[in-house]
C-alpha cells in the first residue's frame, strides 16, 4: 500500500471512529424522563388539540428531544415521538413498588406508610381515626361525610374533560 493510499484509509478509519464515539456519547448524554401523571398523552404538536399519538403510563420513561416553553418533544422506548407538556413529568425516575396513596401518605408524614393507614381513605375512618374523632368531638354526621368524600371516584376521563373545559395544564392557552 502507498503512503497516499495508507493516509487516506487512516482519515476515513479516523472519521469513522469519530462518528461512532459521537453517537455513543450522545447516547450517554441524553436526557431521561418519566410520565408523573396516572395517564399522559404523547400529542403530533405542541397543543392540547394536537392529535394523540401515544397513551402513555405512570412511570413510562423517554429520552429528551428538545424543549419548547411548557412542551417536551420526547421518544419513548417503543419508538414512539411526539410532544408532552412539561407537567406531566419528571427527571426522578418513580417507584413502582408504591401505590399512588401509600406515596402520598409518605410525602405527608415524612415516615413509612403502612398498609392500613395507606388504604384507610379508601375503607373511611379506621378504628384510630374515629377514637380521635370521638375525643375531638368530630360528631357521626361529619364522620360520614368524610366517608362519603374519600370514597368519590373520579375516572381519568372525567379529570381529562374537566382540564379541557377549564382550560387548565396542558389544555391552558
């Protein structure tokens, strides 16, 4: 092989290695988030009327494309890309072996949660809660109503249709 010949083979392997180490590094450096909301919508646009083109979960996570005010356009690990509003998630990846209201009772206490206490909400008061409710003179009338309201559901729909006709989060213009 000529010196010329040798050269050239050694700026194309050299290139190569370039483009390579590039690509990896940006891999490395990418940025990472995760769907924070129960459900979130991956949108074709930057506005809540864009169309939908992924639902996505708690917890799901996707690689930063770019930013664009309160919208993230993202990748998802299925391929999927679009745009998500900025509220809908976070750099912390979140755990899974947690329920939405055991978290919830953590962060509010500051100490582990347990099993009764997390999904007291759910069963009304527990036999503690109404021995204080008792001695703080909390009458049975208002014991039910707190009853009756923790055990109101709403569904994802219902939330959804109330951002969207409030104009709220995502759906704020």
């Amino acid at each position: 092989m000529r010196s010329s010949q040798l050269s050239r083979h050694l700026k194309f392997l050299s290139a190569l290695v370039a483009v390579a180490l590039s690509l990896a590094v940006g891999d490395v450096l990418a940025e990472s988030v995760y769907v924070q909301a129960k459900t979130a919508q991956l949108r074709a646009g930057k506005t809540s009327l864009d169309k939908i083109t992924a639902n996505l979960r708690y917890g799901d996570a996707m690689e930063v494309l770019r930013r664009d005010g309160t919208w993230i356009e993202v990748k998802t690990g299925t391929g999927d890309r679009g745009w998500i509003f900025a509220n809908k998630v976070s750099s912390t990846k979140p755990s899974r072996d947690d329920s939405d209201l055991a978290s919830l009772g953590k962060s509010f206490r500051r100490k582990e949660a347990s099993d009764v206490t997390a999904s007291a909400g759910s069963r009304g008061l527990d036999k503690v809660s109404e021995g204080y409710a008792k001695q703080a003179g909390i009458t049975k009338e208002v014991q039910d109503s707190v009853d009756r309201m923790t055990a109101y559901r709403i569904t994802d729909q219902e939330v959804e249709e109330f951002l969207r006709k409030g104009r709220l989060g995502e759906y704020a213009q």
